[in-house]
C-alpha cells in the first residue's frame, strides 16, 4: 500500500468513527427518553396499584363490619348504636369545653 491508499484509508475510518460516535449518541439519548418514559409509566402503575389496593381494603373492612354487626344481636346492636351516638356527644362536648376554656 502506497501513502494515497492509507491516507484514504485514515479517511475513510475517521468518517465511519463520526458516523458511529453520532449514531451511539442518538442510541444513548434514545434509551435515556425510553427509561424516562418507564419511570413515569411504572410511577403511575404502583400508583393505581395503590389506589386500588386502598379501595378494595376498605371495602373489605366495610364488608366485615357490616357481616359482624348482621351477626350481633338486637340488644348488642342498640348498644352500639348507643355507644356511637354518646361518642359523637363527647365530642361535641369536648368542642364545647374547649371553647368555654377559650373564653375564660
């Protein structure tokens, strides 16, 4: 090989080596934007996995609630009908209290 012929050859691989540099940082930016774009997708999965995961517990413990009191019987439910409305006085109270302390 004579001087020419190297120095085309020199040419030739530089043009390729840009061409590939350019083209792994088109590959490299591509594959920067997917794994962006699969944070935001798995970001969004575990959040509706949560908000479903919430949903059905409540539900659940609406559902076992309503089974446990079906299953009482009458006095035991008047008691608890009881109990809940002397909380919700106490409460009231309790506001009450605190705002005649407020005052004093």
């Amino acid at each position: 090989m004579d001087i020419e012929e190297l120095a085309q050859q020199n040419h030739d691989l530089r043009e390729e080596c840009l061409r590939l540099q350019q083209e792994n940082m088109h590959l490299s930016k591509t594959v920067a934007e997917n794994s962006l774009s699969a944070r935001r997708d798995l970001a969004r999965i575990e959040s509706a996995l949560e908000l479903t995961v919430k949903e059905k517990m409540r539900e659940m413990h609406d559902r076992l609630r309503q089974e446990l009191y079906d299953e009482m019987d009458d006095k035991t439910k008047k008691m608890v009908r009881v109990g809940c409305e002397c909380t919700g006085q106490a409460q009231g109270l309790g506001s009450w209290g605190r705002e005649l302390r407020a005052d004093l």
